[in-house]
C-alpha cells in the first residue's frame, strides 16, 4: 500500500463527476484538477511562487526529458524534483513513454503533428530518435547528444523512483490512431506485460503508481483495458490514441464504467476547457496539458464567455493589432494578478517587442485561468449543479 | 520650476558622498540608487512585481526605443510610462541621442563594440542607420522598419513629455572617444545649443529635467560643460565619452567639482560595481546600466567576496559543470527570494536546459543584489564610514 491517498468528498448526483482530495506527502491536491506542466522541472517563464500565488497544486515532470537532463541521480541528491526546482508541493511524473514512442509513431505513418511535443520558445532541439521495440522495452537515441538509452518497465519505475513525484505513471506502449485492430491490441497486450513488471518493480511506498489505460478507438479493447488497470491498480491514468474529440469523450466513458469508483483517474496530456467538461462529467479527477504555457509563449490568452465560446476554444490572440489602444485587462471577470494589473494594449506591446515578460503574464494568465475554472467546477459539483454550470460554459 | 525636488539628507566627511532623496509625483528615490532599465517599457525577464519585491524604486526607460514602439501617444494613452508597465513608482527617460548616435560613431571609427546596445536575447534586430546630424537635429532610420525620424532638443522633449516619465534629459550630441579636441570641442559646442533649445521646450512642471555634460576625456572642455549645465539645470546626467576608467573618474571628479552641491548628479550608463563606489565617493547620486539583466540572461551573477572580488568584478557563470551539484545559493551571504529558495544546481540545469526561468532567476538576483549594495552604501555614508565599506569592497 501506498502513502498517497484518496478520498471523493462529494459524488454529483447527475452524472459521474465528483469532488474528491488526493493526499500525499507534499500536500493536499483538490480535485476536479488540472496540472500545469513543468517539462524539464520547469513551467516555463513561470517562477513556482507564480504558481503558488494563482492556486496552483501539482505540477508535472516529464521523466523522458529529466532523466536526459540532469539525470535522476542529480534530481536524487537534491531530495526530489518538489524539491530540486523550490515547488516543495506536490509533483506527477509520466513514464517516458509517450514522449520516446511519438517520433517512432510520426515515422511510421508518415504523420507530422500527431502528438504534443513541448520544447522551449526558441529552442530548436531535434526529438528522440526511437531505434527498437523489444519485449524488453525501448532502446532510443537522446534528442539532445544521440546517446543511446534504454527505458523499460524497471528503468522507467527506477527513474521515476529518483526524480521522487507523488504521482508516477507505470511503463506503457503507445498505439497508434491509425493502427488496425489486431495491431492495436497486440500493443495493448504489451501495455499490460509491462504495467505487471513496473508494479513489481515499484520499492517505494510513498508514490502512487497509476496503470495506463490503452486500446486505441476500440471499445473491447478499451474495456479490457480499464478491467486489467482496474485490477491491478489503485489509480488510473487514462493514455493511448483515439480517433477524434468525440471517439475521446466514448473511450472515457468506456473506460471510467468499468473502473472502481474510489480509484483516482487522470486524463493523461488533455486540457482543452471543452475536454475538461466533457472529462470531468464522465468521472475523470485530474488533467495535465502543455496547452496553457505553449499558448501563453505564442500571445494567446483565455476569456470567459461571451467573448469566450466553444467555437473560438475560450480563445484571443493578444498580438492582434486591434489590442493597441485596449485599457481592458485580457479577461474581464478574470481575478488574477495580471489581469488586476495590466492592460491588453501592454501586453500587446511586449509581444510586438519581444520581450519575455509577455511570455510571463499570458503563461500566468492561462493556467490561473483554468485554476479558477477547476475551482468553479469542483463548487458546482459541491452544489450539484455541474450539469448547469457545464451549460453555462458550453452553451449548451 | 519643476515639482520634483531633491534633499541632501547626510553628506560624508571624507569624501563627496552623500545620502539623498528625490521626490517625485510616483514617489521617493533614495540616493546614492541604482536604476535597472526598462529599455521598451520593461525590465527583461522580470515584472514591476519582482522589481518592487528587491526594492528597486526607479526605472529607466529608452525614448528612442519607445518612440519607435509603441510610439509616445499610445503610452500617453495609458497614463504615461509608469502606469502603461504596470509599476506605477518612478521613472526616467534618456534622451534618445545616445541611441541614434551609437552606429553613426561606430561606422566613422570602424568600431565595433564600443557603446552599450540593448536587445532581447533572441531578437536579432539591426540597428538604427544614422543619415545625417545637422544643426537642427538627427535625421535617422528606425532598426525595425527603416522608416526616416527626426530626433531634435524639441520633439525629444515632446516624446519624453507624452511618455511621462518623472526624470527626463535634455537631448545632446555624442562625441566619440577618438574625437581630437578641436572635434571633442565642437560636438559640446552643439550639445550646448541643443541643451539650451531643450530647456527651452519643456512645458510640463512635474518632471525634472537633466542636462548632459559632455567634453570627451578633456578637462578644460568637462569644466565648461560642467559649468554650463550648472548654470542652466536644477540637475545634471554625466554623458559622453571617456577613455579608460581611470579617466571616467577623473572625468566624474572634474565634473561634480563644478556643480551646485544641492543638484542631483546621475551617471549615465554606468553601473560596474567599482564603478558605483569610485562615483559614489566623487558625488554621484544615481546610476543606470543594463549589465544586471543582460548578465542575467547569459547567466553571469554577482556574488559577494571573498569569492567576488575586483579582479572577476564579483561575478560567476552559472553555467560551469562544477555547478551541477551545488546545493548552495547563487551568493551565499544574498538575502533576496532567489538566493532563499534556489540552489546554484538548480539555476545550472535551467540554463542548460534553455528555460526562461533561468533568466528571470539570475536577473532578478543580480538587480536585488545591487539594490542591496546601494542600501548598504547609503547605510555606510549615514554611519560615516563610507570609506571603509568601500575598502572592504574594494580590497583597497
């Protein structure tokens, strides 16, 4: 058993969304959530007290990219990585899969922008090169020096044992959106080899150790899938490939009816506003998404409705020139620092400008924006009046 | 007369240091100060939150850059400088000569690194072409888009009158260091007119204009120029070239030795930590440079002795290897939020990993340091023992 805990608080009566509080040893995470992503120990052009300051409570870590750079054993000495970057609160890492399995994926299928790929503003770094697939697991090449390495069940739990997040995520293959059945399901039979060898290779008993659903777009296989977490796992994270935003809300639904209630489960790398509605009414307790800080480095900025719409994804574009001469703030029911302290036409200046503080204040403003959306959601579903508030939001 | 006042608070005994303040409409400035420069209406990689946490209380901003973008009546729109950024305390403008002249010199001495240039660490912007210096003014052509301005004594006191700043300067020519005295004497000559025609043109009460000394590394040119401003300003900015350092304190000693006691003296574009003492004690009251943030950015950060000295200018690169693991602070003996929450190990892999964070980290230390050190010079000069601290700063 683990020292990381979780308890639902309220059950909405209409649908499968509920408020719950996972517990672990760097402090309270009050769920509905979502988690900022600090890719290399980092949520870029954000400092943790900014993350503090906006009600922040879990950041997390890319294990792929941390154990590249600096390593585990230097995250190890330094107690952690809540402690190494001076969050001190608590932290998730993945398992390094998804990231040294998405170039492999592109490859095969000649597809360029199949999955999210988080890279610094101006960096122009290559990505992993992926060498082989063995029962084993992945041998890869860095996409930072072409080192060779290998990730594994044993190595990635090990890793993930150093890098010392509350939340860790059991070693999975990823399927891809355009594999048939049978080749979906004989990476699903692979996922589930390797999730009984990453349980038995966890030795720490103060993380919570999520299996990974998968199966693709197939509803057996999904099932299947939820049954064999279900089974083995005290949480759940919610992985793989799906065929379109609605073949997403099914395989959620799908996966979520045959998962036991008391169990925490995270919707791994989603964090549209919509796929939060949609995840959270279909019992899904945790999110993570770079979209917040990526969109933030390009200008583009959250805002409620009426401005705001399903349509537009809740979206503006601040180096529009018609911001100039803007006094407004970038939302206008929007309580966070920046939209308390400054001007639409300013933050337009520093983008025209270049200047790294605008890359600050939209980042800001857009995961304040979905803090403050998580915390409306979790007092809807206090009230039991989600359904009434997912309207309100959705229009629908 | 203009609403901005200053007050010599304690003068020292042995040397011409003194403790000041500056009363401006945004609020008060203690001198000796050191101004971090805002050059487009933002400290890079910091907010006027960072700004005021160290305790900075003044920022200088770049009227030529401003000019260019986002243009003076847009930030007049907005209330003027210190509230289109959102910092609300005081602020200074420069005149916009030094900008415009700094290619023009270049290209006639075939020189290439010899003035100050600002610029966002990944902007590769050209500079502005200077097209001809007449007794009017200086034509020119903007480094973003080519398009032809006329800076004149009049229209940069206009555009410092509408971006509002609390200190402005009047506008000068810039001799080169290389110029013969014949030269050196006819560009004073010019700056002297100028300097008159800006006075001249002001209009508003509430900003305290300063009039730039000039006269190359010549005394008998500084003593006039000194003498002129004197007569003319309630207050002077010491401007132009010089040859060596040892010559920009004689230059600074010639200089305050001809100015009314009670005027405040500020020394543009210097900020050097030796620097800041040697004009200190020859009666400099304020100091500006971009060095704290550009060295912030490249990851370059001041410490204390005895591992800062004169020699390495109190600095060290956080991105050596043997910083890898260091659990110690940037500066072990620095009281500022980065020093208190940061390991050198973490900022290391920051800056490895090419993540914002890292600049504004290392930024903001080396502006709070220097907020530190001025608050400990003006402590010292109270006491009466300015020149011991300076001593045991200087190891002389």
């Amino acid at each position: 058993m683990t020292s990381v805990s979780f308890t639902i608080i309220h059950q909405d009566k209409a649908t499968k969304a509920r408020v719950g509080e996972i517990h672990t040893p760097h402090g309270v995470v009050q769920t509905p959530q979502f988690f900022p992503v600090g890719t290399q120990a980092s949520v870029k052009a954000l400092t943790p007290r900014d993350l503090r300051d906006m009600g922040a409570q879990l950041v997390l870590a890319n294990t792929y990219h941390l154990h590249l750079r600096p390593g585990e054993d230097i995250i190890d000495e330094f107690g952690g990585v809540a402690e190494f970057m001076g969050w001190h609160g608590p932290t998730m890492t993945d398992s390094g899969g998804f990231q040294v399995f998405s170039l492999g994926v592109n490859l095969e299928h000649g597809m360029v922008k199949f999955l999210k790929e988080e890279e610094a503003v101006h960096e122009k770094e290559a990505k992993p090169r992926l060498n082989k697939i063995s029962e084993e697991g992945v041998l890869f090449q860095s996409h930072l020096d072409g080192s060779s390495h290998m990730l594994s069940p044993e190595s990635s739990i090990a890793i993930q044992e150093k890098i010392g997040a509350d939340l860790i995520v059991g070693f999975d293959d990823l399927e891809s959106p355009l594999y048939d059945y049978d080749k979906t399901r004989e990476s699903l039979e692979l996922t589930e080899r390797w999730l009984t060898r990453s349980l038995a290779a966890q030795t720490r008993t103060d993380q919570l150790l999520y299996g990974v659903t998968h199966g693709g777009k197939f509803e057996d296989l999904r099932l299947q899938s939820a049954k064999f977490v279900d089974e083995h796992f005290q949480a759940v994270a919610l992985g793989g490939a799906h065929a379109s935003k609605q073949n997403l809300y099914e395989v959620v639904d799908w996966t979520t009816s045959h998962i036991s209630l008391e169990k925490p489960r995270h919707l791994l790398g989603i964090g549209d506003i919509d796929d939060i509605f949609e995840g959270v009414e279909r019992g899904v307790d945790t999110f993570d998404c770079v979209t917040p800080t990526r969109l933030g480095r390009m200008g583009v900025f959250f805002v409620h409705g009426p401005t705001g719409t399903k349509e537009n994804r809740w979206r503006q574009d601040i180096t529009k020139a018609d911001y100039t001469h803007s006094h407004e703030p970038l939302d206008a029911t929007c309580s966070c620092m920046v939209c308390k302290t400054y001007t639409r036409g300013y933050i337009h200046h520093l983008f025209r400008a270049h200047e790294l503080e605008g890359y600050t204040l939209v980042s800001y403003h857009n995961i304040a924006f979905l803090m403050n959306l998580m915390k409306e959601i979790r007092e809807a579903i206090q009230d039991d009046r989600f359904t009434l508030l997912k309207k309100d939001w959705m229009g629908v």
